[in-house]
C-alpha cells in the first residue's frame, strides 16, 4: 500500500468530524484508483480493496494552506501528547461507526467462544488445588502450613501475571500476550500433574498461576475492541458465563474423577500418578483448546491502530465485516471504509543493529525497555485525569474480592465444621472392656476406649479411624499391617507388643509406657486413608455454588446496558451485603449451603459490572494495563480474605459476617460514584 497512505500528518483532514460521525470529503475525478474499490460511469460501487485514495494534488494542497512543517524532532513533547490525544478522540467515534458498519455476527460468536475457553481456564485454576489438596496431602505429607501455602499460592501467581501480563498486553498486543499467558499456565499446569515433590508441585502451581493470571484482563480488553456500543454491557456480560462454566466443569470433573483412586499407574515405591493427578491434566483442557483456536483469531485492530500499523488493522475489520455479512446473506455488501484515523506515535523505540553487542545484551535491553514502558503505563493510571476513578475502583475491587473470596473458602470450611461436629456427636465409648485372644480384621471408626485391658490379641490388616485408646493395658499383643487416621494410645502401658508393617508412628503414642515392645518395618510415606465420606457433599457444594449464579449472569446481561454499570454493582453489592446478614442464622449443612448459593448469585452481577466498566473508564493503550493492575489488586483481596475468614471457623460467625458485610456496603456506596460508562465509547 502507498506509504502517503500511512502518514497520518498528511491525511489527517480526510474525514471530517460532524456530530459525532466521520464524512469523506469529496474527491476530484482523477483521484479515483482504476485497481482499486470506486465506481464505475453508472455510479455502482464495486468490490475491491480500498476507496477513495488521497490524490497526491490534494495532499501536496493542504499542506500549502498548513505551512511549513516542523519535524517531530523539534516539537514539544507536550504538543505531541495533545495532538495524539485529539487523534485518539477522532478515532474513537469512527471506530465506533466502523464496527457498526461490520456488524455483530459471526466473527463475534466466534472469537466469543474462543475468548470463553481461556475465561473458563480461569475460572478453573481458582479451583483445583482445592480439590485436589485432600487426596495430595496424603501422596506430599503435607503439613497444615503446607496445604495453606498451596491454597494461597495460586493467587499469588495470578495476582503478579495480572499486572505483569496485562501491561504488557499494551505494548506487544492483545493475541500474542493471551497466547504467551495460556502457554505458560497449560505447560505449568501439564507438569505439575507428573511431579512428586512438594517443592516442585507449588513452583509449578505459581508458575501455572502466573500465566492464567494475565487471561481476564487481556481477554476482556481482547472482546471489547471487537463490540459496538449497544453491545459491549450485555455481551461481555454473557462471556462471564463461561467462569461460571468453568466451576461447573472444575466440581464435575473432580467428582467424577478423584475419588476413583485406582485411576492411576506406579513405578516402583517412588512414582505415583493417583486420580487427583488425572484430575490436574484433565482441567487443563480448556487453556489447551483456547490456546490452539486463539491462532486462528486476529489482533484486535483497535490496538493495532494505536501502534500507527493502519493496514493491518483495515484488513482486519474488512475480515470482520465480510464474514458476518457472508454470514448474513449479504456477500455483496462492500466494506466501503477506505482510511482509519491512526493517533500521532510519540513512544521512543530504541531500534537495536544485530552487530550491536551480544545477543543477550540486545535481549536485555529490549525487555528493560518494554518494562520501562509497562511501568509508566502503570503510573499513567494514576495521573490527574484517571487518579479517582483508579482510587474508587480499586476500593471497590478490593472490598468485593475480600468478602466474595473470604466467604467462598468459609461456606465448606463452615460445612466441614458442621459435619465434624454431627461425626464428633456419634462417638462410641467403651469402658473398662476386657479382651483377650481375639483377632481385630475390621475396621474400628470413631471409638473411644478407656480403662480396657487387651491381652494376647491380633490386629491384623484393619483399619483405626478417629479411634482413642486411654489408660488402657496391651500386653502380648500383635499388630500388622494396621493402617491409621487420627488414632492415638494416650496414658497406656504397652508390654511385650509387637507392631508390624504399621503407620502408628511414635508421636501416636502419648504418655505411654512400653516395655519390651517392639516396632518392625513401618509404613513409609504418607497413604492413603479410607475415603471421606464428605468428599461428595464437598464436589456438591461447589458445583452448587458454581451454578447458582447463572440466574445472576442472566439478569445482569439483560438490563447491564438497560439500568446502567453503576446501578448494577452499588445494587449487587447492597444485596450481597444483605444476604451476609443472614448467615447468622445458618446453623446446619443445609442452610449453609442455601445461603451460599444466594450470595453467589446475588453478588456476580456486581462482579459482571466490574469488568465492564473497568474497559470502558480507560483508553485503548492502558485499558489492559489498568484491568491488570485492578484484577492484581483484587487476588491480593482474596489471600487477605482467605487468610482472615479461615481463622474464625469454629471460633465465631460473627467477625466474618460483619466484616463480608461491611466491606460489602462501603464498596458498594463508593461504586455509586463512578461515572457512568453506558454511552461513552471506547477511547
């Protein structure tokens, strides 16, 4: 294509802005191209490339009535930043009218789809470690300082690739960082399934967590660029779906899967793949399947406009509108937009000769520069004119994510409290029972045995779960192959007693006296205990819990461009607020889980509302950037509302409602003082 075409000085007053549209001036006879679109002696338009090309006379014209030129070079960097800033505005009310003219249709849907996957990917990293912690504690040993690093570390992971992954989605585009941060959390996540160690696993996790971490940004700022006005509120609403749908998938696979232990393979006494392992590679699926349709998707040429690259961009969106008319009915329809107002580059590249130094050095300076530029992207977010509404919205991330994130991990841990107490109510005691030359094959669960004596008895390939034996006398007695949970001997004198092939470990024994007692070939390694008979109720709830906000996202696609973004977060979150109020009076398994599914459902049109306005408040070459930075802030809400609401079971209700609560209506009020975005376009 001409390069006069790209030179946006020169074809600057192309278009001109009337009332918010763009109008074409009208060309001379001779400044019609014979190759390409125009029209022919009976004024019929017919297909072709472009329409309308600047005639050389014309430009060379204009630039007579502008005066002399000065070179960029010698201009104030204030002025650039002015004139970039009315190019952007000009250009933001045409690309508006260029989608318009493309039409919502297929590509949409398509790219829909597409984006969906990486969303559900998202959606179901936030899951695993939690189902997979009561099977990988067993096959890790972990300890409880263990489990809760793992639990956290995933967000940890996210809450860095947000901002780091996001920011650089304004710089190197929209495509290729989604495509970097789906291949790094599919090859993490991949891995993490094979190996053994507790210290390999949670690296593997941080990582896996890092690069799902850079999806929603990227993926919401990716769509946007691609909906019209009247589109972008009902229809990145709809794509929310598909978190939702990725906790579905999360409960379901995970109920299907892990609790069949057998579902696995092992080499020798070192390696074992068990069910939960399955489980890890089969929800990687959905950041695999993204990741392979994503290369068939195009940039957003939104951004590629804003880098100045004009024809890139316009074979784009001449993608986009030929395949939904075709979709349509409609193949003849001409995409009739000839030039795209590009904004006035004032970025400084260093371009880097391949003779220049070593090829280390060459990449180290490329990436400081473009961290540099990630940087001052970040502080661009908190100049002047964007400080309040940066401040407000990550008030309101904040609050949400602590209560929202808070309250999910407290509901099952709530429900296993519950249940532990039912269990802890159906204790069976037995006191003072002699038994002698008898042979325990069974399992014993849930026993407490005081004062009893046991004398020349067997215990044979059984199973102790929650049983306690205090003050009580073993003498001559054999124990082999017995495997335990939550079992101890506590006050009890041991004579003459032989423990093989057993997990009764030392520290299971409490103030015990043993005399001549011999322990041979213990267990090694942590095993697998008997399954837990919550582990359905647990896949249940969250599957529940999951699919309670359906209703929500309905709701909120249907009137998010009706009532407007600001009344739909101060409103879900009013309500959430509400529905916490309520869990005082949750004093069973079955209320509880009731009142988690409300909440859930009350609270995701809030969170719907979010990323939607978190889009439109900022221009094109920060939008990712300000969503990373937000979205980071947000998983930094979540480790403080785990960490905090996690503490209080058994302890309280009281602490966690009030302070769901309360977050909850502070946020909620200050969201009303946004500005509302409904019918602004994107800058």
């Amino acid at each position: 294509m001409d390069d006069g075409y790209r030179n946006t000085n020169q074809v600057s007053d192309d278009y001109r802005y009337q009332d918010g549209n763009y109008e074409e001036p009208a060309q001379e006879e001779d400044a019609q191209s014979d190759v390409t679109e125009g029209h022919d002696e009976d004024d019929e338009v017919y297909e072709g490339e472009y329409q309308g090309i600047p005639h050389p006379d014309d430009i060379k014209e204009k630039q007579k009535k502008r005066g002399p030129a000065v070179d960029d070079e010698y201009r104030d960097r204030a002025d650039l930043m002015a004139e970039r800033m009315e190019d952007e505005e000009q250009l933001a009310h045409q690309y508006e009218n260029i989608i318009e003219e493309c039409g919502h249709g297929r590509f949409q849907w398509t790219l829909f789809f597409v984006l969906g996957l990486a969303l559900m990917a998202d959606g179901v990293e936030v899951f695993v470690v939690g189902f997979v912690l009561p099977s990988a504690e067993k096959d890790m040993c972990l300890s409880s300082s263990n489990k809760g690093m793992l639990g956290l570390i995933v967000y940890l992971g996210m809450m860095v690739g947000a901002v780091l992954l996001g920011g650089l989605a304004d710089k190197l585009g929209r495509k290729q960082c989604l495509i970097i941060s789906l291949a790094i959390n599919a090859a993490f996540a991949f891995l993490s399934s094979f190996v053994q160690g507790y210290g390999f696993f949670l690296f593997c996790r941080l990582i896996s967590g890092l690069g799902i971490g850079g999806t929603l940004p990227i993926v919401f700022a990716y769509f946007s660029e691609f909906l019209s006005r009247e589109k972008r509120g009902e229809h990145l609403s709809w794509l929310c779906m598909f978190w939702m749908i990725g906790g579905i998938y999360a409960s379901a696979m995970a109920w299907s899967i892990i609790p069949h232990y057998g579902w696995g393979f092992s080499m020798g006494t070192k390696y074992h793949f068990h069910s939960w392992r399955v489980f890890v590679l089969v929800c990687a699926l959905p950041c695999i399947a993204s990741l392979v349709a994503l290369k068939f998707m195009p940039e957003s040429p939104r951004f590629l406009l804003e880098i100045g690259k004009h024809d890139e961009a316009w074979m784009i969106l001449k993608q986009v509108h030929d395949t939904n008319m075709r979709a349509k009915g409609e193949p003849e329809r001409v995409f009739t937009v000839s030039y795209i107002k590009t904004p006035k580059q004032v970025d400084e590249f260093i371009e880097i000769q391949s003779s220049t130094g070593t090829w280390y050095q060459r990449w180290l300076v490329r990436i400081t520069t473009t961290l540099k530029q990630v940087w001052d992207n970040v502080l661009y977010c908190l100049t002047a004119q964007y400080r309040m509404n940066t401040l407000m919205l990550a008030v309101v991330w904040f609050t949400m994510a602590l209560s929202y994130y808070g309250l999910i991990v407290w509901f099952p841990d709530m429900i296993r409290y519950f249940q532990d107490e039912a269990y802890e109510s159906r204790v069976k005691i037995f006191d003072e029972e002699e038994v002698s030359h008898f042979t325990f094959n069974f399992t014993l669960e849930n026993q407490i045995h005081r004062n009893g004596e046991y004398r020349n008895d067997k215990f044979i390939g059984m199973k102790f779960k929650e049983v306690r034996f205090e003050d009580s006398l073993f003498e001559d007695c054999y124990f082999e192959d017995v495997r335990s949970s939550e079992t101890f001997f506590e006050n009890c004198t041991i004579i003459s007693t032989v423990f093989y092939n057993t997990d009764l470990y030392e520290h299971k024994f409490i103030n015990c006296r043993l005399i001549n007692t011999t322990f041979m070939s213990e267990k090694e390694g942590c095993h697998i205990d008997f399954e837990e008979d919550n582990d359905f109720l647990i896949y249940l709830v969250s599957f529940l819990g999951s699919l309670s906000v359906l209703p929500g996202n309905i709701i909120s696609a249907l009137l998010m461009d009706k009532i407007g973004r600001i009344k739909m977060i101060g409103g879900s979150m009013l309500i959430s607020a509400v529905c916490c109020f309520f869990l005082f009076f949750g004093n069973s398994e079955s209320a509880m889980i009731g009142w988690q599914c409300l909440f859930c459902g009350a609270s995701i049109a809030a969170w719907n509302a979010l990323d939607v306005i978190t889009v439109e408040l900022y221009p094109t070459h920060k939008r990712a950037t300000a969503f990373g930075i937000l979205n980071g802030l947000c998983k930094f809400g979540a480790i403080l509302g785990n960490s905090i609401f996690s503490s209080f079971v058994g302890i309280t209700k009281v602490v966690p409602i009030l302070l769901a609560s309360s977050a909850l209506v502070g946020g909620g009020l200050l969201a009303l003082r946004l500005p509302e975005t409904r019918e602004q376009v994107l800058m």
